[in-house]
C-alpha cells in the first residue's frame, strides 16, 4: 500500500531566507550596473560639450588642440588628459606639456588641473620659454562665473625673449595667484579681487639697478575693476574695452624686499586714450635713497645727480630726525622702519617722481 509523505516541515522558509542572504548583493550588482552607465553617459555628454565648446572657439578664432585626448576616471570622477595643448589666434599662440583636468562626478563645478612643462608662448615680438617642477590650479565655478580660483607653480624659471632690452632670465622658487570676486563689488562693477605672490624671485638683470643680488620677495594684493568685461578676445580688443569701461586696478598693497631693501606701495593705474598706464602710487622704502638718486642723477650728469641723491638722502633722514626729536615712531607713518618716497605718476608717457621725470623711462602704449 503505498505511502503518503508528509511535507517537510519548515520546508518553504529556508528557501525565502536563502534568497534574503543573496538580495544585498543583487542590489549592489545592480547598483554598480546603473552605475556604470550613468558615468559612461556622463563621460559622454563631457565629450560631446567639448567637441561643441572647441567648434565655437574655432568660429570666433581661436583654435584648441588636445593631443592625444583622452577621458578617464571611472568610477567616481572625470579625468580629461592631454599629451600637449596647443592655443592659437591671430596675435600669438602658446603650448603646454602634458596636462590633466579632473572633476568629481559629484561636485562638478570644482575642477583641478595639472600640467607639466614646457611653457612657450609667442605674441608679436615677444617669445618667453617656462618651465617648472609642478604647476596645480584649481577653479570653482559659480552661477555667476566663479568663486575662488587659484595657482600653484614651484620652481618655474624661464626666458623672456623681445628686441628690447634683449632677453631677460628669471626664476621663482614659488609663485601662488588666487581670483576671487570682491565682496560687494562683483555683481555691481565686475571687480575681481587678485593676490600674488612670489618668494625667492631673481632676476639677474636687474641686480645691476638694484645694487643687490639677493633673491627677491614679492606679495601683490590688486583688485581689477570691470574684470567681468574681459573675455577671451586678442590683447588689443580685450584691454580696449576694458579701457572704455573704466577700468583700472586698485594697488591695496605691493611688497618687495630685497636683501636689506624694502619698499612698499599703493595706488591706482588704468590706461590713458593712447593706451598707456596711467596713474599714482605712494611709497615708502628703506635702503633705496642712494639707488633713487642714482636713477635720477642720470638726467642731470654726475654732480647734479650725486646732489639729487643727496637731497633725496637728506629729505628722508630729516624724517628720521623729526621721529627721533618727538620722541617715537609711529607706526601708521612709518611701517617697519620704511620712510616716504616722493609720489610717483604715470602720466603722458612718463613717470614722475614727485616734480622729477624719471629719465630714460618712456611709458609706451601697451596694444
């Protein structure tokens, strides 16, 4: 007689359990999958806007190219690589090393760049070769353009290459440039807020007029007013049109030190109608009064300028004199030791110094 089985007990849920312990992994499979498709379609959609992007620049001009191109970084960023970039337009052109742009997919509007040398740029007359240990930059774009943008180089050293004076060598042990919109100001008058700085500066040139070859210090705090109407035009269109918007850049602060000379200064300086600079900087300094009367001297021959250089010299230790007579220095008049030169304008091709134009200085139109 045959048998009837019973069913196992409990027989239905382990089968339910078994696919539960596999779900977790199904999701991610299936997760990873979406994925990956969705960073191939952006990888994609990068493309596509680069290949429209340098269409557009081709039309009005100026022509990219990127050797080798390549778009990598999956999975979680977009890595744009360069064995060279080439940029030409009919006033110069220049080229790069190999060069990387990366970009998080999440945080798109943060860009980083990194580029190897050399550096070659010619515009005109004018030819300069750079290279460097490492260059990084970095740019976080914003509705209305940016917000902060920023460049690193360590060691860069190069030769600047004109008919006059001739070529000129120089190196900087490090060099930073940050871009900011100034607070305030942007939306108003398109100002964009810039600093500098170099440190161990040397150029071998110029240690003949300064009298010292120590390596030079420099920070550089400037605002551009109307930056916002400077595109990507030749250097004569772009500095025109900034011109006729009143553009002008704000000195807040320039330090140079020197050896034992330093001088600081603040001003303004725009472009006049026959495109030159144009403008006024107050300056203090220390340890350049015999360099100062030896600039102006040249005007006058080597008695009358050894007499300017002592007036010069006279007029600033009379200020030391006046300190010491009342007794203390005060600092807003007289910042580290440094004295007050003479007012120095840039103004119809020359530059004054107080009521003397500096000799064998011409101010040239810049386009």
């Amino acid at each position: 007689m045959a048998q009837t089985l019973d069913p196992i007990p409990g027989g239905s849920p382990p089968r339910r359990r078994r696919i539960g312990l596999f779900l977790p992994y199904i999701l991610l499979a299936t997760l990873a999958v979406a994925w990956t498709a969705a960073w191939f379609f952006i990888r994609g959609k990068a493309e596509s806007e680069m290949d429209a992007w340098l269409a557009r620049e081709a039309q009005a001009g100026r022509q990219w190219t990127c050797a080798d191109r390549s778009i990598t970084g999956y999975p979680f960023r977009l890595e744009l690589r360069c064995g060279s970039v080439r940029f030409a337009r009919s006033d110069g052109n220049f080229t790069l090393g190999p060069t990387t742009a990366v970009v998080q997919v999440y945080d798109p509007r943060h860009a980083v760049l990194e580029v190897a040398g050399p550096f070659r740029v010619e515009q005109g007359d004018l030819t300069a070769d750079v290279t460097w240990t490492s260059l990084e930059a970095s740019f976080h774009a914003a509705s209305n353009g940016f917000s902060r943008a920023s460049l690193v180089v360590d060691g860069p050293k190069g030769t600047v290459q004109s008919p006059d004076p001739g070529p000129v060598d120089f190196a900087v042990q490090h060099l930073e440039l940050h871009a900011r919109p100034t607070p305030g100001r942007f939306e108003s008058d398109g100002a964009v807020d810039i600093s500098l700085r170099l440190a161990k500066a040397a150029v071998p040139q110029l240690d003949a007029l300064s009298g010292s070859s120590d390596p030079a210090d420099v920070d550089l705090d400037t605002t551009i007013e109307r930056a916002t109407v400077l595109r990507t035009g030749t250097v004569a269109r772009e500095l025109e049109k900034w011109r006729q918007a009143d553009g002008r850049l704000d000195v807040t602060r320039l330090s140079i030190a020197k050896g034992e000379r330093r001088l600081q200064a603040k001003g303004e300086v725009g472009l006049d109608e026959a495109h030159r600079p144009e403008g006024r900087f107050e300056i203090r300094a220390l340890g350049l009064e015999a360099l100062v009367g030896q600039v102006m001297g040249q005007r006058y021959g080597s008695d009358k300028g050894a007499l300017i250089g002592n007036l010069v010299g006279q007029f600033l230790g009379g200020l030391r004199k006046r300190e010491s007579a009342a007794g203390e220095v005060q600092a807003a008049d007289s910042p580290n030791g440094l004295k007050p030169l003479p007012t120095l304008r840039l103004g119809d091709g020359r530059l004054m110094l107080g009521p003397l134009a500096v000799p064998n200085v011409v101010l040239p139109a810049l386009y």
